[in-house]
C-alpha cells in the first residue's frame, strides 16, 4: 500500500494546487527547491520556508518545527503529506514526473520513495554532524566558501574553535 497522506483536508478532495514546506538554510532543500522551480508543472507548487512567519499563518495547525526535519507537502483542501508522501505527491504534480509518481505509489516504489528519503535525510544530517546549520545561531551561507559562523565574539572571523 502506498504511503497515506496525514490529512487535515477533506478526504477525497482533488489536488489544484500544493504549497511546500522546505527549510530554507538546507543546501539541499535549498538546490531542490531551485529544481522544482525549473519544472513544468501539471499542478502549480508554490514554495515556502517551513517555520517562516508565512507558513504559520497559511498553516497554523502544523507542527512547523516537524516541517523543518520532514518534507511537508499542503494540499488546496487541507491535504497534508510529509516524508516520502510528500515527495510522491511533488513528483505527481510535475509534468515529467508524474509517471514516476505513479510508480512510487505502488508497495515496492513507496518502499523506494522512502529509502530515498531517508538515504537524503542521512546525507543531510551527516553534512552537519546532525543538525542544521541556523542563522540564528550565527551561522551564514557564503556561496564561494560556504557555513561561517559569526555568532558572540566572532565579529571579526575569528572564533574559537572547539
């Protein structure tokens, strides 16, 4: 059986149109993101910060720190998909991949769908030691260098280091 989605929608309802859920300050997420932005789309995505003030008020019955670890993906009705459901349901509303979808949502392709997930969620988490690099914690993205961290006492580029 293929992965149900977490509903909070009407059962039944058709998909018009999906908003998703990425973090923001996820390399990954981030060049994913870029991808599905590039895709011709039979269903229009719209794609948000999980955790940004814009995705708690469109959703404020999420759990937005869970769309920071897991994928989430909002249905138009209230439809909530998250982790390899979400990945499935983006897939369906692209052009080129909506046969794929199909396939993904058969047993042996959701059993797939979500060793894929899983393997990108290893991956991410092995690129930060298990954690997310946050802005918040004083860390920025410089696209020729990559994570430096800024936070107390690190003003002028030097920090100490552990």
């Amino acid at each position: 059986m293929a992965p149900a989605p977490v509903t909070a929608g009407r059962a039944g309802a058709p998909v018009r149109r999906l908003t998703v859920l990425y973090d923001a300050e996820c390399s990954l997420c981030a060049f994913v993101r870029d991808w599905l932005t590039r895709q011709p789309t039979l269903v229009p995505l719209e794609l948000v910060p999980a955790g940004s003030e814009d995705a708690r008020q469109r959703f404020p019955g999420l759990d937005h720190a869970a769309t920071l670890d897991e994928v989430t993906a909002v249905g138009d009705a209230g439809q909530v998909y998250r982790g390899a459901a979400a990945w499935i349901v983006v897939l369906w509303a692209l052009r080129e991949h909506r046969p794929l979808a199909h396939r993904l949502s058969t047993p042996a392709g959701a059993k797939l769908a979500k060793g894929a997930v899983l393997a990108a969620a290893k991956w991410r988490g092995g690129q930060w030691g298990g954690g997310a690099y946050r802005r918040a914690d004083g860390w920025t993205y410089e696209p020729g260098t990559g994570w430096i961290h800024r936070g107390p006492g690190c003003d002028d580029g030097t920090c100490a280091t552990r």
